[in-house]
C-alpha cells in the first residue's frame, strides 16, 4: 500500500516505522529538512521537504496514487488542510487526520455532510491515551485492559498475585471455579517466556495472564487473579498539558476525588479555571515536600504525564516510595520503555503504542475494525469481521478447529447481534460475526488477514 505521513513527529515516525517493517511503500513529508535526514537514514522511506498544506507539496510526494493519507502535524488546521487538498485534487481514498483542539474534537457535526472537513477518520492520541489510563484506573491491578466490539468485549492483561483462588489452577478447572462467567486466557507470559493456553497449563505467582471476557464478567475474573481489590478513590495527576487536564476532567466526571500537580503558575490558574471539584497544585511533581502535604500516602493513584518522560518517571518512582498505591508514567522514547528497569512503576503508558492501533486499524487488509498492540508491541490482538459464505470465505461456517490459523494465534471472542460468545474448538464462525484474535507474534498478522479476505467470486 502506498502511504503518505505527514508531519515527522513522534506520532509520524512511530507509525512509519510500523509501516515500513510490514512492506508499504512509505513517503513522509515535513517542514524540518534536518528530521527527515536522521529519518531516511533508519528507514527505508522517501521523504519530501515542505509545507504538507501546499498542492505543490503533495503532488511530489506522490498523492496522486496514495491510498491513503495521515496527516498528524502538529497543526490541526494543516492536517485539516492536507485532507481537503487530497481528496479535492488527489482524490485520495482514505484520508486521516490528528486533531489536538477541543473546538474541534467536541464539535463532531465539522466532519459530517457535503460542506464538511474531508477527513474519513480523525484520531486524537491525546484521548486515546486519556482513554487508555482512565481504563487503568477504573480496573485496579489490570496490566493492560483493550476495548473491542464497541466495548461489549475486553481483553485484559493482569499479573497473578498470592490470594488469587486461580492460583496454581489449571485452565481447565476455569468453568468449575467461575460457573457463571464465560472468559478464555489467550496468553501467558512467565519470565519473559510466552506459554501457549493449553488446559493443563497451571496459572503460577507472576504470571502475566491476558484474559477475554465479557465487560460486565471482568472485574469477577480480576478478582479471582488477584484476590481482593481495594477501589479507586482518590487520583493524583502530575502534568496540566492536554492529557492531564482532559482525564482530571474525565475522573471527576466519575466521582473521583483529583489533585492535579502543575508546574506553570500560568497554566495552573487557566485549569483552575477549567475543572470543578479537581484541586489544582501548582509546583513540581518532584518535590517529596509538596508531595507529603498533599498526603501522597492516600493517593490510590499517582499518574505522571507531562511532556518530559525523565519528570515523569522520577516522579511516579518517587510518589510509589513515598507511600502511593498504584503509579503510571507516561513515557515516550522506545528505548526508555524497553531497557529501563521500572519495577517499582505499576504501569508505564507508551502513546505510541496505543495510537498505532487506531491508525493501523484503518490500514490492515481484509476487514479488520481494530488493532491493539500487547507486550509493548510483540504481540497483537485484533477484531476481524467475517463476511462472504462458505464458498467465498476461508473462516465463514468452518469450525474453529477447522481454520488453518498461523501457530501462537487463537480465536478469544466471537460477537455475534451484540451476543458474546467465548468459542470452543467446535463454534462455528457465521458471516459477519466479530472475531477476536490473539496473536504472540505480530509477524503473523498478514496470514490472519489473508484468512478474512473474500474472494473475487463473492459479489
């Protein structure tokens, strides 16, 4: 596929590199020729110096034959810009767009009808990843926990703790321990090694166990991993960007009790004047006094996430010794989310991550409605939809068992007229029914997609 990114920024790089390494034909534009050299010389990309708002620059770039293209400037009216010129001039198919502001986020009608913004898909890692802690918070203990099928299902990553009545249990014995409740493991990691769900694999202390279930059957199989969990009360926030002040907003919404740490006396006045029961510090999240007066010590939550990825890794570490219960750190450099040791943070939250699937959804062959990254990009869960027959489909009225999936894929959910069945080797797969798919190894996606292809004879 040919694919145009426009803008260099963390977003644009990180989502290139994706691209890249599942053979598309990549091309990235920016204004900062000095960024696009240090580019070119990792990937093998082609790069076009300008303004991603001007015709000329498009035309160069090769929009003319783009399938698609992704403008995340940092510069909603450029982005908007670019996919108006594209889909004017281009006639560009699929055109998405990052969009920071509020004024246009919270204003949807913008991006409906004829006079319209020519933008297909408009994606916002800022509430992706508002989104993707306030998910965190509202499930104590959850490692990762993934919307799929408009949020009917979710697949949730927790570690196995002492007190957990699944502990030392075979998978097996999972239906005779929760006789109500329907959920499948799709994975286990032990000690970095990935252990294939069979039913007589033994959940043990530590394991990182992915589990699917319905939404309304999660917290009762969190429980049962990990034995009493105490509730979210009270939250603290470190970092008044957009991030912050979008989930301080998004908590008290829910009850929360919110302090929000900010550094600039500016800034602090202007969220002050933006929240309601939130109580906004200003100061540096860093600081153990300001952080004991604010007794840190009965915080259920210490979430960093302000622009430097040092303040808030420090900070979190800080607030966890100091007596916090839970800590997350948003954090941003690849190298900072894979070689440091963070044993001491609960959860390290990678924008990367969590916005390359919603970017990746709309790239994936086949019909894929969602992609969510796990293990910090090793593996991938998706949602795939089955359309055609028995003639023109490779998965459509086949069983399970029947469907030559790549080795480490399994299916964890069906969702079937908003029905959520977990399969057994012998469910049927029936057209247009939502299939959620565990992979250990992303390498693996194109021959899960080629499976939901439909054949040319399918009309």
């Amino acid at each position: 596929m040919k694919i145009l990114i426009l803008g260099a920024s963390q977003v644009g790089v990180s989502i290139a590199e994706v691209l890249v390494a599942e053979d598309n034909d990549v091309t990235v534009v920016d204004i900062n020729k000095h960024a696009l050299i240090q580019l070119q010389n990792r990937l093998d990309i082609r790069t076009v110096a300008g303004n991603a708002a001007h015709p000329s620059v498009l035309l160069a770039a090769g929009a003319e034959d783009a399938s698609l293209i992704l403008a995340v400037t940092d510069n909603d009216e450029v982005n908007l810009v670019a996919c108006q010129i594209a889909e004017s001039q281009f006639s560009t198919p699929t055109r998405i767009a990052r969009i920071r502001s509020s004024e246009y986020l919270e204003n949807p009608q913008l991006f409906t009808g004829d006079a319209a913004f020519q933008v297909n898909v408009v994606i916002s890692p800022e509430v992706i990843v508002r989104d993707h802690i306030s998910r965190l918070i509202e499930f104590p203990g959850a490692l990762q926990v993934l919307d799929f099928a408009d949020g009917l299902v979710q697949l949730v990553g927790v570690r196995a703790v002492a007190g957990g009545a699944l502990l030392n249990c075979k998978l097996s014995e999972l239906k005779t321990l929760m006789p109500k409740i329907e959920t499948r493991v799709a994975a286990i990691y032990r000690d970095q090694e990935i252990i294939t769900p069979k039913s007589d694999t033994v959940i043990r202390e530590g394991d990182e166990v992915f589990f699917v279930a319905a939404k309304e059957h999660i917290r009762r199989v969190m429980k049962q991993m990990r034995g009493k969990i105490d509730k979210t009360k009270r939250v603290f926030i470190a970092g008044g960007g957009n991030i912050g002040l979008s989930l301080a907003k998004e908590l008290e919404s829910k009850g929360y009790s919110v302090k929000l740490i900010e550094f600039n006396p500016a800034r602090a006045d202007e969220i002050a004047d933006s929240v309601n029961s939130t109580v906004v510090l200003q100061g540096d999240a860093a600081d153990a006094n300001l952080l004991l007066q604010e007794n840190i010590e009965g915080a259920d939550v210490f979430c960093a996430v302000t622009e430097k990825d040092e303040i808030n890794l420090l900070s979190a570490n800080l607030a966890k010794r100091l007596g916090a219960k839970r800590v997350m750190a948003l954090v941003n450099r690849p190298a900072f989310v894979d070689y440091l040791d963070h044993k001491d943070i609960n959860n390290i939250i990678s924008p990367r991550l969590a916005t390359n699937g919603s970017v990746l959804a709309h790239i994936r062959r086949g019909d894929v409605v969602a992609v969510h990254s796990l293990r910090r990009g090793r593996a991938e869960a998706i949602e795939a939809i089955a359309h055609g027959d028995e003639k023109s489909s490779k998965v459509v009225g086949r069983g399970v068992r029947d469907i030559p999936f790549p080795p480490g894929t399994g299916v964890g959910a069906i969702v079937r007229n908003e029905e959520v069945i977990i399969p057994n080797i012998d469910t049927l797969i029936e057209a247009e029914d939502h299939v959620i798919i565990f992979m250990d190894n992303k390498a693996c996606i194109k021959d899960v997609e080629a499976l939901f292809h439909v054949s040319a004879t399918f009309i």
